[in-house]
C-alpha cells in the first residue's frame, strides 16, 4: 500500500458516518485479487470504483440515464467495465415507466415512494439470469443491488441453483418495500435459505433523502432492528473465510470508534493507516 491509498483510507475511516459497507467489502475481497463484480444500481460508480481500478470485471446496471452518464464518464473508458441500461428485475422485456426526484439522484426507482418523485420515461427490464447468460458470466464474488424496493426481486430474477455469488450485498428499508410486499425479514430469510450468513449494517432511519446519513450498528442475523423504521443493508456470506476476515474488518472499525472523542484526528488517522 502506497502512501497516497493509506491516505484515502485515513481519511475514508476517519469519519464513522461516512461508513461503506461496499467498501468494507472490497477490503474483504481484495486480498485474494480481481474477481467479478455485478452491480445493479451503481448509480454513479461510488461502490463499484474501487473493483474497478483494482482490475476487477464489473458489470454495472443503472437505467437512470443522467446517473448512467456520469457513470460512463468515471468508469466507462475501463476495458474491464461493462455498463447496462436495463432496470434488473423478475421478468426480462418489459418496457416499464421509471421516476426520478429531485430530492437525491439514489432514489431513482420503478416505483414513486416520495412526493418528488416523477416520471422520467421508460425503462427496459432484464432479469440476472437472462443477463449472466448474455454475458457469459459464470461466477459472481460480489453481487450489489441498490434499488430501492427491487432488491428481492433482483434477488429472486438469478437462476440459484447454477451459481451462487460468494458475497451480496443488499439494501433493506420497510417504507419502500412493504407497499412492494416484503420486508428486511424477508429478504434476510431468503439469503438464509440459500446458505448464507448474514450480517445487518443498520442505519439510522432516514430523515431527507439527498442529506448524509448516520450509521447505528452491526447485528449478526437472526436479529431485530434496533428501530423498526431503520435503514441499512445486508450482508451475506457464503464462504466462512470471507466472514471471517470481514468480521476482522467489522471488529477494527468498532475499536476504532471507541477511541476517545479527544483524541487528535490525525492520532485517529496513523492509528487507522497502521491498521490499529
């Protein structure tokens, strides 16, 4: 690790509210070299960078075309990047209409959850499994989705018993996904059912989309949210040795906070850079 990236990660890690669990996860999966990465709502390439620069093979979906351009303008020139303008969801072909809000370009959605939400035309569907056939993709280390609402059903659209990704990471929140018919417990439970663990990131509920949002606290599922209107996303685990090294991960950054509020900023920073 040169200088420049134990400075970034300083100044990432510095910050508790500023926690990504996708990035957490790179730190996870880095380790053991490029793999495959698909992400389904990449929004503007903030997640999938990292995987990106790394040599990673990184499939991207995002069909909002103002976020997919800013996406192709970061990441796009990459050999290793593909970027797909279809929304992922149960059934492939569908031509279905897709909002858009003022409030935050993450909530770009199939369905309108807030009263700025309006639509911004049409959007072709695809489902993971059509799209892992037409892309030739054979195994997934990481599969993200970020819907807003849609994460079980991009969930249910891949064909489980060809292939299983070695990590998922998911979104979960009631407000959008009840009228949707599921909740977190749902989608935990599925994830369970495919054999894996999983781990709950839970945020604290949201309060102005577009504004920054503070993180609560790591559960190991089975387990209730601390606030039945939380936030937050799932991680599951297939293999025990990445939950293993991402529980090392997970345990580093809550020591880390524990540290006295006195404690100098650039203290916290060598602390962290060192990996203490």
């Amino acid at each position: 690790m040169d200088l420049k990236q134990i400075a970034r990660k300083a100044r990432r890690l510095a910050r508790p509210e500023i926690l990504s669990e996708s990035q957490m996860l790179f730190d996870t999966l880095a380790p053991g070299g490029p793999g495959v990465l698909v992400d389904v709502g990449a929004h503007v390439g903030g997640s999938l960078r990292p995987f990106a620069q790394a040599g990673w093979t990184v499939l991207g979906f995002e069909p909002d075309e103002v976020n997919r351009e800013q996406l192709r303008r970061g990441v796009g020139a990459l050999p290793n990047v593909r970027i797909d303008p279809r929304a992922v969801t149960v059934r492939a072909g569908e031509t279905l209409p897709f909002y858009r809000s003022s409030e935050s370009t993450g909530i770009s959605t199939l369905t309108p959850f807030v009263e700025s939400h309006v639509e911004a035309g049409s959007v072709t569907s695809t489902t993971l499994a059509d799209a892992r056939a037409e892309y030739g993709i054979e195994a997934i280390d990481l599969l993200k989705v970020d819907t807003e609402g849609y994460d079980l059903m991009v969930l249910r659209s891949l064909d489980w018993e060809a292939i299983r990704p070695r990590v998922v990471l998911c979104e979960f929140e009631d407000r959008k996904t009840v009228p949707l018919g599921y909740t977190w417990g749902d989608m935990a439970g599925f994830l369970v059912g495919h054999g894996y663990t999983v781990v709950v990131a839970e945020w604290y509920p949201v309060q102005r989309y577009g504004a920054a949002h503070r993180f609560r606290r790591f559960a190991d599922y089975p387990c209730e949210l601390a606030d039945p209107a939380a936030t937050g996303n799932l991680l599951a685990f297939r293999e025990p040795r990445d939950l293993a090294r991402f529980a090392e991960i997970r345990r580093r950054y809550l020591r880390w906070i524990s540290l006295p509020m006195p404690l100098s900023r650039t203290a916290r920073r060598i602390a962290v850079a060192l990996g203490r």
